[in-house]
C-alpha cells in the first residue's frame, strides 16, 4: 500500500482489532480499618494497608489481642471462610470521638478510611468490602437548627460564633442579614462530639441579635465517609446500626438515607458469639454483626463465583445468637424483621440467618445490594477492557469492536441471571461531528441488574372446580356401581 511506509522486502502489519474479554476483578477482599495497640509495627505499621490471608495465622498474631483487628478477623474466620484480607491500623485514641476522627482520617493526608484510596496503589489488592467494626452504630450530637429571638437593627453584616465547652468541633454558621436585621442563622458545621449546650453570639455592625440553637443527633459520620469512599472504589460498605431497638435503627438509617447510601448495607443487632481468650475465661461477648456479615458476603460470593448475588438466607456457622430477639413470622408482615427491612437495615432471623437486602440508598432503583455491586462490578470492568482503543484511530471498525465487546459481556451477565436485559445503540444526536473531530465517542448502554425475589407473593382463593375432580375420583372408585331401587 502506498499509503504505508516504503519497504522493499517481506514484513508483517498488525491489522485489524478483535473484540475483546472483560475480566471482572475480585470484590471479596474484606477490609478493616480499626485499632491494635500490641500490634507489631513493622508488619502493620500505623496508617498503612496490608494484604494477607485468612489462613496466615503467623502474621495474624502479631496482631496481638488488643483493640478491634484481631477479633474481627476471628469473627471473619469463624466463619469458615479464609479469604483475602486488606488490613489497615489506626492509632488508638483516648476518647470515643476522638477515635471515630481517627477512623475517618483525613481526605487530603489519606489517613483512615481515606487512605484506602491509596489501597490497591500499595498493595494491587481491590477493597471490595469495608469495615469499621463497631464505630458506625452511633449517632453524634450536632447543632441541627439556630432559631433567632431577636433580629436586632441596624445590621449591614454580621458574623455569628458557636460555644459548647467540651465539643471536639464547635458547630459554624452564618449569619443572614436582610433591611440591617438579622433574619436567620445557617449552620455551615453541626460540629461534632457535642456533650452540653451550644450558644450562639452575634456581632456586627448593628445591635441587639441573638438567638438559641438546638441539638440533636445526626448522621453517623464513619458510614458517611465510608460511603464517599465505597463509591470511589466501587465497593460496600457493611455498617452496624446502634443495637438499641428497632426504632432507634430506623432513625439512624434514616439520618444515612442519600444518593450514596447505595454503597451501604446496614445490619442489627449486635450477635453473640463463644470467644477463646487468652488468660480469662472463655466466654460469650456481644460483637459487632458487620464482620459476620462480611464473612458471609465473601463465602457468597467464592461459591457462586462473583459478586452478583444477595448475602441473604445463608445461616452463621459462629454466632451462637443475637445481641436481642428479632421477632419473625412467615406468611406474616407484623413483625421486627420486617419493620428493620422496610427502614432499610437487614438482620438475623432466628438467631442465626441472614435476612435482607437492603442499602441505605434514597433512590429505590439501587435498594438491593446485589444490583449495585453488578453495577459496581461492569462499571470497574469494561473500562479496563476498552482501555485498548485509547490512542487507536477513530474508525468505524474501532468503534465496532468496542460495540461487540460490550455486547460479549453483557450476554455474558444475562446468561448467568445477573442482568434481566441489555441494548445498546450509537445516538447520532450525541456524537456531533465537534464531538467526532476531538475524538469522542458515546455509545448508550441502557441495562437491568437482577432484583432478588424480595415479596414472595401467593394469591389464596376458593377453588370450586375441585369437586369436579372429587366427584370425577368417587365414581371411579364406585366403578359400575348402579342405584338400587326395590322395597325391603
């Protein structure tokens, strides 16, 4: 071809690209941001993550038994699953509110849970399930509304400042001023570790504003880093709601309840479980249900091969009960079980199976985990699959190519009963040629993920035509049996 280099011999010319195999990465590790204080430093040293197995148990000892690690990976391996493991140790704090400011870390130095965004840079190992064992079933006290009592005059600004002896982060907000008066307070910071009273004062150029400000419990902030972050590596988040009562679990889900409540999956009560400990009596502790619940997210998903299934209806191979009794009836509606799945937070039946499968999502389309962790699933594959036309010409065949490999995968899906449908289209009206010229190109991927049967519904009713069969079984049994007619 003269349009190709000048040779003078024999050469070969890769052409033409096939489609090609979307690999789904793993979404099993299970990862656990929590204290050890004994801990060997230079194996798990402070705010860095570490890989192992379940079955390292020479590396899980120099754990040591303090703080939350160590027994949530016996939790983890009590359920007779070995899996892989992302570990990552923070320091231990003096008070609770300090340590839930230790859990979160912080996004810019990456310490936390923040720091697994650095996770799979550090170790190759995707973070596919997230814990903080026992650090979201709170609800921390903030400033939830300022209410001015008196506007005062002769304002053209005004700055307003927060008080709360004790407080680990003073509630802020901003004052509003309209016609030189001081017409409402907005809270910028509900603050955080709040224990008594919060005041406002306000100052500015007029005089005589003031106003109250109550409190009340807010969102858990652990589960909402934990959300922010599960959405950023496409993976769930499993939290423990208070393991107070049922009411108390539907306000703090409620409280949680938001576009990425979807990478949530909340779990109550607390379970019981027979510890072995070293130098004390052995024992049954209460222990945070999410580690449970991980364990048995990751034996799902190794048996039936990937992360498209729901946890539920697997029983516990290691808790010997729940932390209270959650009433249960089948064919009923009134019951605990069913009150915790209609607020959004999954639980354990009988003591001992797992029920729901429900995130923390606002929007309906994303209630059940098991669609949103397909979705995470195709949403982490394909781009490494079509990461190959990067840099190829724009052609009609390149485009083509990526076509069909989409198509492969989603067959693929809808074969195994994870995707109800697909269909796929290239919209002119989105591919201007501007668009075109700067080598863009968008192709529509409308698509189903696979609900799980969630209401079992069986319509009951009379069935008359029955005794046609009844009177139709008696005369065959009667054979020729005739009437007898006669006198005796």
């Amino acid at each position: 071809m003269a349009a190709l280099t000048k040779n003078h011999g024999v050469r070969f010319v890769d052409v033409g690209e096939d489609a090609r195999t979307v690999q789904v990465p793993d979404f099993s590790t299970i990862t656990i941001v929590a204290t050890a204080e004994e801990a060997n430093p230079a194996i798990f040293p402070l705010e860095t993550t570490v890989h192992l197995y379940g079955d390292e148990a020479e590396k899980l000892a120099k754990l040591g038994d303090a703080g939350e690690l160590s027994p949530a990976i016996d939790d983890i391996l009590g359920e007779g699953v070995s899996p892989s493991i992302l570990i990552r140790r923070i320091e231990k704090k003096t008070t609770r509110n300090e340590q839930l400011g230790a859990v979160i870390g912080d996004p810019s130095d990456r310490t936390g849970l923040w720091g697994l965004l650095d996770a799979r840079a550090q170790t190759t190992v995707r973070p596919g399930l997230i814990l903080a064992p026992g650090y979201c079933n709170d609800s921390p006290i903030g400033a939830t509304q300022a209410t001015i009592t008196d506007q005062g005059s002769g304002y053209t600004a005004a700055t307003v400042t927060f008080a709360s002896p004790g407080a680990q982060v003073v509630p802020k907000g901003t004052a509003i001023v309209q016609g030189g008066k001081v017409v409402g307070v907005q809270i910028d910071d509900a603050g955080f570790g709040i224990t008594g009273a919060v005041t406002m004062t306000i100052e500015g150029d007029g005089t005589g504003a003031a106003g109250t400000v109550a409190t009340g419990p807010v969102a858990n902030p652990v589960a909402l880093a934990m959300s922010a972050i599960a959405k950023r590596l496409l993976a769930i988040g499993i939290c423990d709601a208070p393991n107070l009562g049922r009411v108390e679990a539907a306000l703090w889900a409620e409280r949680l309840k938001r576009d990425n409540g979807r990478y949530l999956y909340a779990i109550d009560p607390a379970v019981r479980r027979f510890v072995v400990l070293d130098g004390s009596d052995d024992t049954i502790l209460t222990r945070p249900a999410s580690t449970t619940v991980a364990a048995l997210f990751a034996k799902r998903d190794r048996e039936r091969g990937g992360p498209y299934w729901s946890p539920e209806n697997q029983t516990s191979s290691a808790i010997v009960g729940t932390a209270r009794p959650v009433s249960y009836y089948d064919g009923e509606i009134d019951h605990e079980a069913n009150f915790l799945i209609n607020a959004g937070v999954n639980t354990f039946i009988e003591g001992k199976e797992l029920f729901g499968s429900e995130t923390l999502s606002n929007d309906t389309n994303w209630r059940f985990v098991n669609k949103v962790r397909t979705e995470n699933a195709i949403r982490a594959s394909l781009p490494a699959a079509l990461r190959k036309w990067r840099g190829e010409n724009f052609t009609a065949h390149n485009a083509l190519m990526i076509v069909k490999t989409i198509e492969y995968f989603l067959e693929e899906l809808v074969s195994l009963g994870v995707v109800v449908g697909y269909t796929r289209y290239f919209d002119r009206g989105l591919n201007p040629n501007a668009n075109m010229r700067q080598g863009i190109l968008r192709i529509e991927l409308p698509h189903e993920n696979t609900p799980p049967i969630s209401d079992l519904q069986i319509g009951m009713r009379p069935y008359l035509a029955a005794f046609d069969v009844l009177a139709s079984d008696i005369q065959q049994a009667l054979g020729n049996l005739t009437p007898v007619t006669g006198t005796y």
